[in-house]
C-alpha cells in the first residue's frame, strides 16, 4: 500500500459527535475531506442542518442525527436507526463535551454529574453501540476520543472536567484492551488551548492570552484545523498498529516545566 492510499477513507463512514461547530465540524471536515462520508451530530437541529451545507456545498457526502450523547435510549435509538438505513459507522470520534468553572466547594452534585456524564460517560455509551457493530461484522473499526490537556494535569475551577477527561485516557486504553482482538483501533486526541467558542473568553482574557502563549512552546493558541492531521491518521489504515494511545496536540506545553 502506497502512503497515499494509506490515509485514504474513501468507502468508510464517520460518526462525529458535537459536531455542529468547533473541533468536531472540524474533523468532521477533515475526514471528508480524505473521502469519507460524515455523519455530524448534535442536540441543535438548525445548527447541525447550516454545518452540513457548510460541508455539502463543498462537495462532501454528509447527513446528520441529532441525538443527546448523555442519553442512553436516544444513542440506542440513533444507531437502531443507522442500522434500518444500512448505515455501517467505521469511523467513531467521541467529541461531544462542556465546560463548567467553578470551584469544588460550591459544586452541586447535579453539575458534577452533567459534566461527568457529557463528557465521559457518552464515550463509553456512543462507542459501546459502535463497538457492538463493528464486532458483529468483523471488518474493525476505529473509535477516536478527544481527551485534553486535562487528561493528564489539572487547573482550580475544572475539576469535573478534568476527572471526565482522565477518564477519557483510561477509558480509550479499556477500549483497546477489549477490542483490539476484532480489529478495532481505539486512540485519543488530547488537545491543548484550541480557541473554540467554548474557551473564547479565556482566549480574549489579555492576562490568560499571555499566559498561555508563553507557557506554550509554539507561542500560539492552537486552531481547530491543528487537529485534523492526527484525526485522518488515526482514523486511517495508517494507524493499523497503533492502540490505547492519546496523542497530545498541545503546541509542546506538556513537554516543558
């Protein structure tokens, strides 16, 4: 196999989770744009529908379901529906996530739980649907979860976020260590500072800006685009042999003190 036919996804189909904008729409993008038909996922149907013109009109083979990541009967729902379609998922990227900032001692246990459940817990529900599919017809798959900095250091005020997203590590190594055996390929992204709509007040705090650009090896926020390169070839023949990793696309900030 040639390099180039090594990263290509044409004939293969992608399940993008949150991706109605930001880093999914993103990689939802990116895989396309390898040849991959793209399925973009969200809870806002308008938001999802202007995505996926944004894609179609340049070409791009997308459709979308709108479901709730968190919702156990509504995945199921969703992948009873991808299966009556004859829609077969090779692609899965667990990308679905929120943000709360506040610190533990004033953190209710219902807000503990959403972020817990939004960004962790779907994870395991969407890739256990996707999983189940990808076993039963025996051709592998790949499942790619988007983890953070957070995956392996913390900040005051994110410690929900921060325990989802560790979960996230051990989660894609659990995954691996149980589906490697059918084919299936289970990594992770872990982004650094990506200006996305979720952080952009923190990337317009001056004080903030300044402390991440000289914490940063690069001197820079990274883009959503910064994430596509790694996302094709996780998702790609090209990664056949890689598993149970999270490859940080940080900018080198986990590199130095």
């Amino acid at each position: 196999m040639n390099v180039r036919d090594l990263f290509d996804l044409s004939g293969q189909t992608a399940l993008i989770t949150g991706s109605s904008g930001g880093l999914g729409l993103a990689i939802a993008r990116g895989l396309a744009e390898a040849g991959a038909a793209v399925i973009l996922n969200g809870r806002d149907e308008a938001k999802l529908t202007a995505a996926a013109h944004t894609l179609s009109s340049a070409g791009h083979r997308v459709t979308t379901s709108a479901f709730d990541v968190s919702d156990e009967s509504a995945i199921e729902a969703a992948f009873d529906g991808f299966d009556r379609s004859g829609i077969a998922i090779d692609i899965l990227v667990n990308n679905a996530g929120i943000q709360l900032r506040k610190p533990m001692v004033d953190l209710a246990a219902d807000e503990w739980r959403m972020v817990l459940e939004t960004n962790l817990t779907s994870a395991f529900l969407v890739g256990r649907e996707a999983a189940r599919r990808m076993i039963a017809r025996g051709n592998g798959g790949k499942v790619i979860n988007i983890g953070s900095l957070a995956s392996e250091v913390a900040r005051a005020t994110i410690a929900p976020y921060t325990a989802a997203k560790g979960g996230i590590k051990m989660l894609t190594r659990s995954m691996a260590a149980e589906w490697a055996a059918h084919g299936i390929q289970a990594n992770a992204i872990g982004p650094g500072y990506i200006v996305t709509d979720m952080n952009r007040a923190l990337a317009e705090d001056a004080k903030f800006d300044a402390w991440v650009r000289g914490r940063t090896p690069s001197g820079r926020w990274g883009v959503p685009d910064d994430l596509i390169g790694v996302a094709v070839f996780l998702a790609s023949a090209a990664s056949a042999y890689v598993n149970g990793q999270i490859i940080y696309v940080d900018g080198g900030l986990l590199a130095v003190l």
